[in-house]
C-alpha cells in the first residue's frame, strides 16, 4: 500500500473543495492511502471516507513557530514512511514540512496557485474563467503519479446520529416537507464579499409574497449568530440554524434544502457539495478566478457585470478595501434582481404547483 501525505490546513471552503477530489483519487487508486494534516473542525468533512487518515496539528501551541513545525514533522514522520508529499496548501509551514520530507526521501509536490494568470486578471480586468480550484488540486495529485476524477454529487457523508439530530431540529421548529426548505448564508470572511442584512430582509419579504417556504439562517461566530437573530424576527418562517447544531449536524441538515442562498463564502461549496442546488451573491472577488460553485453555472452565480463597474474585481479573496463607502457592487444587486434569477432557474417554486 501506497502511503500519501497531504496537506491543506484551512480557509474552510479550500478544505471542503479538497474532499471530492481526495475521494476521486482514492476510489482510482485502490493501493493507495491517504494522511491528510488538516484542522480538527474540519473532520465532519471527511466522514466515511476510506483509506484517509485525518491528523490534527497544534499550530497555536505545540507545533507553532519554527521550533514547533520541526517537532510537527517528527511526529508526522513517524506515521510513515510516506513516498510522496502533496502540499494543497502552498504557504510557508507546509513548504517547510515538505522540504525536510524531500530531505529525507519522500517526493514533493506543490500546488500551482495560477498566481499569475490571477493577477493579470485583477489588473486587466480581462474576465476569463480560469481553473476551478479542484483542478488545481487534481493536477498536484497528477505530479505525483496519481489520477483521479470527481464524480458527482453529494461527495459529503455524515453519520446516522448526526442525521437524526438534524431532523430533531426541523421537527422542533416545526419545518414542514410540504414547503421549499431555503437555506440562507449571508456572511463572508469579508466586508467586499456581504450583501448586507437589509437585502436579505427584502428577499425574504419578496418570496414569502409568492411562495409557501421555510428560511434557514447558517453563518458562525458570536457577531453573526447575533445579525441572525435580527434578521430571524423578519418574518415567522425564518429559522436560525446557526450556533445550534455540530458541523456533522449542520451538514445533515444543508443535505435537507432545496436550495442556498449565500455569498461567495464556504456555504457555498458546503451546498454545492452536498448536491444542493445553490445560488450565490458576488461583490469584489469574481467566480473566474476558479473559486466558482462546482457544478454550477455562471448563472447561478450573480453578479455586477465587471463591464458596468471599471474596479470589479477588486481583489481575489476579497480582502482588499472597497473605494467607496459601502460595496458598490453589491448595491447595484437589488433583491428584486435575486428574486428574477432564482424564477428564471426555476428554483422557487411551491411545491404543490
């Protein structure tokens, strides 16, 4: 048996892509097993996966700073000996880590980020669609000797116990099959990825006006859960999921929907991954920097054309400050704009129609 090291350590949504294409590489290679040097939250990801080994590093403790990624390679070691390392990650610890495996024996390879071709779009504003993020991944794996393909759709798995406490929740808040269950993620790592609270509101009022639903609140973090809860008191028909369940809970119950609505942020990939059919709001990133939702369409995808707006995109990740006072590329999405694309889908419907 083939033994694989690899790492990929955060953001959430670049760990969860990593799950489909681990699964395909491991279903194509039956000599193969994997250890993957993740953060422990992010487990519920790889539940059911065969042949994967999960190990969870210290980074603010033990294994910090130099001295500790020294200790982290020992003790990674150890679970060896690996004959290839495959970094997905691409930032400096794990560039360490790989380099002192290739000292000893182990091959390496690195993700090639597209830095480049990411750049010149930013700056260009040439709007191409560039390679999604799991292909970037599956062409590391491809460095090291090993193909594989993603298959389709849910790649996600939970355990029954989890499974039966997400269907508590929605007996509890009295979610009822006969309506579209609507997912409803409004928050993003940052401030040029939200279209604001305000515009859900509206949303909401503009659906519950046509269609018999049941909104689900998601997001994380004390910040969040307390917008939420603001945003609860609209209408009778929303329900806040966040801050109440597990990871492995919440999972369960994103496999429930009929449908997210959510930012460029990772309950995107979690819907999409979950076979959910999935809606998303872009403001100053763009999806063909290849962080797109994976199987979904460009339509899916709504946007202020970067035609109308001469500084969208503004960044990759979404990190870069807006010039204005608020996104104007949010603004210039209305919830009447939403509304018109999810009817053009054909992804709001009651479901008696």
């Amino acid at each position: 048996m083939k033994k694989i090291i690899v790492f990929r350590l955060s953001a959430m949504g670049d760990v969860l892509l990593t799950v489909p294409v681990i699964k395909g590489i491991l279903e194509a290679n039956s000599d193969v097993e994997i250890t993957l040097v993740t953060r422990q939250f992010f487990a519920p990801f790889f539940y059911g996966i065969p042949r994967l080994h999960l190990i969870y590093p210290d980074l603010k403790g033990k294994h910090n700073g130099f001295l500790g990624l020294i200790k982290l390679f020992f003790e990674l070691k150890k679970q060896g000996p690996f004959e290839s390392v495959v970094d997905l990650h691409g930032v400096i610890r794990t560039q360490l880590i790989s380099l002192l495996f290739k000292l000893t024996g182990s091959k390496s390879f690195a993700i090639d980020k597209g830095r480049k071709e990411k750049k010149f779009l930013l700056k260009s504003k040439y709007i191409r669609i560039l390679k999604h993020s799991t292909v970037r991944y599956f062409e590391t794996f491809e460095k090291a000797g090993l193909k594989g393909s993603l298959g389709k759709a849910p790649y996600l798995a939970v355990e029954a116990e989890a499974r039966t406490n997400a269907n508590l929740f929605l007996e509890k808040t009295q979610v009822t099959g006969s309506k579209l269950k609507i997912g409803l993620a409004p928050f993003a790592t940052y401030q040029t990825k939200m279209w604001g609270i305000e515009n859900f509101k509206a949303l909401i009022n503009l659906i519950n006006a046509e269609f018999e639903v049941d909104f689900l609140l998601f997001g994380g973090g004390d910040q969040e859960i307390r917008e939420l809860n603001k945003l609860k008191t609209c209408a009778p028909n929303v329900h806040l999921a966040a801050g109440v369940l597990k990871l492995s809970e919440e999972i369960a119950l994103v496999q429930s929907l009929d449908l997210m609505i959510s930012m460029d942020s990772s309950n995107m990939h979690l819907a999409t991954l979950c076979a959910v059919p999935t809606v998303s709001i872009w403001g100053g990133t763009h999806p063909a920097f290849g962080f797109f939702a994976l199987g979904h369409s460009l339509e899916h995808h709504i946007q202020t054309p970067a035609s109308s707006l001469k500084c969208r995109p503004c960044s990759v990740f979404g990190n870069k400050p807006c010039i204005y006072d608020k996104p104007k590329c949010m603004e210039m999405v209305t919830p009447s704009d939403v509304l018109k694309r999810l009817i053009q889908l054909k992804l709001l419907k009651n479901k008696t129609e």
